[in-house]
C-alpha cells in the first residue's frame, strides 16, 4: 500500500510525553490542545491528518464529518468506545488502538479493588483520618480458598486470574471465545455463567461493553450468586447493571462493589459512589506512569511505523491494510484498482451498478482477496459514489449503494490473476489483468483479449469498433487533428466483430465526439 501521508496530528488529551517527542522525532508537526468543548474540537479537527486520544476526547460522528483532512484516529488506551468507529470508517479514516499498553495496569487495579474489598481498607483508612480507631467495624475475610469468577478471559482477565491464584484464590471463568483448554493453562476452569455465578465468593468482568455484556451482571444473575458476593469491575461501566447492583447492596445480595469506570463519567448519580460498601476510583485502571509510557509510546510507534509503510498494527476497522505493507501487493493494489477505473470509464450504461464479482487466481494472491477487492472497488466507485472511498471504507459504501460483492480465490494459475465481473441490469461485463515486469497490465476487457498486455500506467484511450485496415489511419487522424500523440496501440487477439482496442496518449483528447463516426464505444482516462 502506498504509505499514508500524516503531516499534522493533534493530541487533544493528556498522553505521555514521549508520543508527541517519537512523532516529531519522526517528521510529524504535533499540537497539544487539553479540554476543548464538543464546537471547539469541530473546529479545530479540520486542519489535521491525525488525532491522538485517551478516553475524554468524544470523536463522535460530527466530529469525524467536520475532519476533512482526518486519515487516522489514534487511541492511546484499549477500548475504542470514544470513538464512532462506524462513521470513521465510513470517512476511509484508519482508528487504531494500544490493546496491551495498560493490561498488567488494569489488572494490578484490579486486584487491589478485591483485596480492599475483602479488607475494607479505604473505610479504614477513611476512619483513620477522622480521628478514629475502630477495629472491629473493619472485621475482613481472607482471600485464600475463596473462588473468584471472572468473566471475560482476555488480557487483563489472564493478569488477574494468575496474580489472584498466588493469594490462594481458586479461579473460575467464562469466555466464548478463548477456549477452556487455553484458559485452564493458566489456571482458570471454564464453566457456563449459571454454573459460574452460584459458587463465586468474588465476580470480576473483564469484557468489552457491548449488548451482548451489557447488564451482564443483573436482577436475575445477583439472585443466582452466593449471598453477599463482592463483584468489581474494571472494564466498562455498564457491565454490572448499576441499578441492579445498587439494589443487591441494599439488600446484602451484594457485600461490596469494587468500581473503576460508570456508564456515565464522571458519574452525577452518586447512590453507588457514595454507598458504605462500594470502593471506587475515578476511572483509574490505566493512570499509572508505566501503562500511559506504554501506551503512549505504542500509539506513535504504530503511526510512524504506518506512515513509513513498515505495517499497520492495531487498527480496529482496517484490518485489509494489514496485509497490503509490501512492495508487491502495492503493485496489486494499483491493478485492482486499475481495472476498477477501466471499467468504470468504459461501461457508457447509467443504470447503476448491482453486483461485482471479483477473482483472483494463483499462489501470489492466496491472502489477497481482502485487499484486491476493496483495490477493485475503490476503482470503480471514484467519482461515482458519496464520499471519497479508499481501501477503509469502500465496501460500506459499496453496501449503502446496494452493490453486492463477492470474491473468490482458485489455485489453478501459477502466477497472478484478477478478474473483475459486473452485472449491470442483466448485463455482464468483464475486465481481466495481471502484474507483469513490475507493472500492473490490462489481458482483457469483455470478450475481447488483448494481443499484447496493456500496461495500466498513464493516458488511455479505448474504444470498441469492428477492426478494418482503415480504423487505425483514422483513429490515428482524429488524435493528429486534436495534436495529441499514440505512444502505444493495442489491439485484439480475434478481429471478428466489435472488439476493444487501446492507444497510449501522449495526453487526453478534449473530448471523444471525432471519434464517433468510426467506433461503437469510447473512452479515456489518466491512471
Ligand atoms: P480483551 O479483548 O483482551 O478481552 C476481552 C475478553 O472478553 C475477550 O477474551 C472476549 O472473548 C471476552 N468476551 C467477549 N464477549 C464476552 C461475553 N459475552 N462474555 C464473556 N466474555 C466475553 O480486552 P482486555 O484488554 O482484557 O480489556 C477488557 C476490558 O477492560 C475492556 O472493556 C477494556 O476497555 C477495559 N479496560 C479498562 C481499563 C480501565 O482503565 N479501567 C483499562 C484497560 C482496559
Ligand atoms: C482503556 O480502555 O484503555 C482504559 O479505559 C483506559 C483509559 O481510557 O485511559
């Protein structure tokens, strides 16, 4: 892929030090702006090609639609919650995030909510500064051969199960993803949430928010759980449905809420906050000096090292990119993106575009078919679609304009093969191309295979006429008249009935009428 050109980025929060010094160190005009309101950062957005965010910053999607420039949204942190991914992609803007920068941080938090939970250590300390000296209030249990559930057995949920292991505790959990036979490698059984839930002395969640978690933890699970479990959660506020955990404290259901993030933050509804058994931070699982270095040194790794064309690691919504940092898949992606414009130019029918059909044969392209086909679409939808697509967004806005997309691989071929179909309104057409010497060259377009490859490179004309010994001089004249020079022709291996023939131009003719005496079908572009 061509390296994504970022000039300016604005960091809107406070992010470690070193990631401004790496990306100026590395050619990248960096502004620091704290605190700018919702019209603030409208207007200010417009001007950048990057924005470097923790968790304050809302990139909502009016703030995507005012960044013009936008090509990257850094997020110096895990969760991507704070930014509209969906509008994002649909801009064609990149957003990227720093998953295991602050892990062993959110477990360490973790970890030390359970143990103050089961010690009552910040009431304590909370009474010692009011004067007092109260040890039996402050009576706590022992962690050691309690069980501790943890739902969610990712990153930070492993930290937590091991780190909690050497106090004793027997750890249980529940992932559909990470198999059970990985998880019990580090010492965690897996079990079904209502075998889980009943044998918990401890619940903590460490899963993304999302419907399927959120108000994981409800009415109906607290009444499942031993009585008086502890739960903390450290993840998303949300997880733990807050009104349901405010009545399970209430009625001794739940003895004691460790909680690290709100559905609203800063919380203006402070019942949880403020009740005797719930331990809470402001949202501080990630606040240490180690996890903001990590992560803020991660983010402007990850963006130079994309801008630099080395990768792109950690991208949430581009995960096609990934596998385009090579000097030969960049020249597939020009093909792709090259029989796209090809025959976007030559198909003269205004009826829209309903499905395309994208194949790619041999070894060379075994994993290509992710990027070769938003390459061919992005071809086919400049100039014609809403908004500027590019390899990010292209297929969803191939989608919003109802065109269907489908891609296939087959082996058979032992060097590289794209080819493009597309029905328009019963009528297919057709465009065949391959990457030869370095250059991405044209084998057919409809019926018509090419004598000669047409390399996909500078100002083409086609067009489609029955071939006779006059047409060549003809065509030849109408380019003379216009002072336009043919710097290359390519005609059709079979000379029955109207095929496609292609002249390299020196420059595009100002328009095609002078041809319309002698051929069926033109066009011209510039690649
Ligand atoms: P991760 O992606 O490594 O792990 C999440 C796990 O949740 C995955 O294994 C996934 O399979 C599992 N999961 C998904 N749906 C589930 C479901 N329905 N039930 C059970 N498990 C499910 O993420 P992580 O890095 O471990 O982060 C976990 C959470 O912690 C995220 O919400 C993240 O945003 C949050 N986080 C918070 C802080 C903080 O400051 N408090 C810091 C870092 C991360
Ligand atoms: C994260 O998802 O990385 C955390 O919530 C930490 C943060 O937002 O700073």
């Amino acid at each position: 892929m061509a390296p994504i050109s970022i000039k300016r980025i604005l960091i809107s929060e406070s992010v470690d030090p070193c990631c401004k010094k790496l990306l100026q160190e590395n050619g990248i005009q960096v502004t620091e702006k704290q605190n700018m309101s919702k019209d603030e950062l409208i207007a200010e957005i417009k001007d950048y090609d990057g924005l470097v965010v923790r968790s304050a910053t809302k990139v909502t999607a009016e703030v995507i639609s005012a960044a013009d420039q936008l090509q990257i949204i850094g997020r110096a942190g895990t969760g991507v919650d704070n930014v509209d991914v969906d509008a994002a992609t649909k801009k064609g803007i990149i957003v990227m995030n720093t998953p295991s920068g602050n892990t062993l941080s959110a477990a360490e938090l973790t970890c030390t909510l359970i143990m103050s939970l089961s010690r009552h250590v910040p009431q304590a300390a909370m009474s010692m500064k009011a004067g007092n000296w109260d040890r039996k209030k402050f009576m706590g249990a022992e962690l050691y051969g309690k069980t501790l559930g943890i739902v969610g057995l990712g990153r930070i949920g492993k930290e937590v199960a091991t780190r909690m292991q050497s106090f004793g505790m027997k750890t249980i959990g529940y992932d559909p993803i990470t198999p059970p036979e990985v998880t019990a490698t580090w010492g965690v059984e897996q079990m079904t949430l209502e075998q889980l839930w009943p044998q918990c002395d401890y619940i903590t969640v460490h899963t993304p928010l999302m419907p399927a978690t959120t108000g994981l933890l409800n009415d109906a699970s607290f009444a499942k759980c031993k009585k008086g479990v502890k739960v903390v959660n450290c993840a998303r506020g949300g997880i733990i449905d807050e009104a349901s955990l405010l009545r399970a404290l209430e009625s001794g259901q739940c003895g004691g809420a460790g909680l690290d993030v709100f559905v609203e933050e800063p919380p203006k509804e402070r019942s949880l906050v403020n009740h005797p058994n719930v331990i809470s931070c402001p949202h501080l699982g990630a606040s240490t000096k180690e996890a903001q270095a990590r992560c803020g040194q991660d983010i402007a790794l990850q963006i130079v090292d994309m801008v630099k064309g080395k990768g792109l690691v950690g991208a949430v919504n581009a995960q096609v990119l990934a596998s385009t940092f090579s000097p030969e898949s960049h020249l597939w992606i020009q093909l792709g993106e090259a029989l796209g414009a090809v025959l976007r130019s030559c198909i003269t029918s205004k009826t829209p575009l309903s499905a395309v059909q994208i194949t790619t044969q041999g070894d060379c392209l075994k994993s290509s078919t992710g990027y070769m086909t938003s390459a061919v679409m992005v071809g086919l939808l400049t100039d014609g679609a809403k908004g500027c697509p590019n390899l990010v967004n292209v297929l969803s806005l191939a989608k919003e304009s109802g065109i269907t997309v489908n891609k296939a691989h087959l082996q058979a071929f032992e060097g590289g093969l794209c080819e493009v179909e597309l029905s328009i309104k019963g009528s297919r057409f057709q465009a065949s191309g391959s990457v030869q010497g370095g250059v991405p060259v044209l084998l057919g377009l409809d019926s018509s295979m090419f004598h000669h490859p047409v390399p996909l490179t500078g100002n083409l004309l086609f067009f489609k006429a029955a071939g006779g010994p006059q047409l060549l001089p003809a065509v030849t004249g109408v380019l003379a008249t216009a002072g336009v020079e043919m710097q290359a022709f390519s005609g059709p291996e079979a000379r029955a009935g109207e095929q496609w023939f292609c002249v390299g131009l020196s420059s595009l003719l100002g328009g095609l009428g002078a041809l319309n005496p002698l051929v069926k079908e033109a066009a011209q572009l510039s690649l």
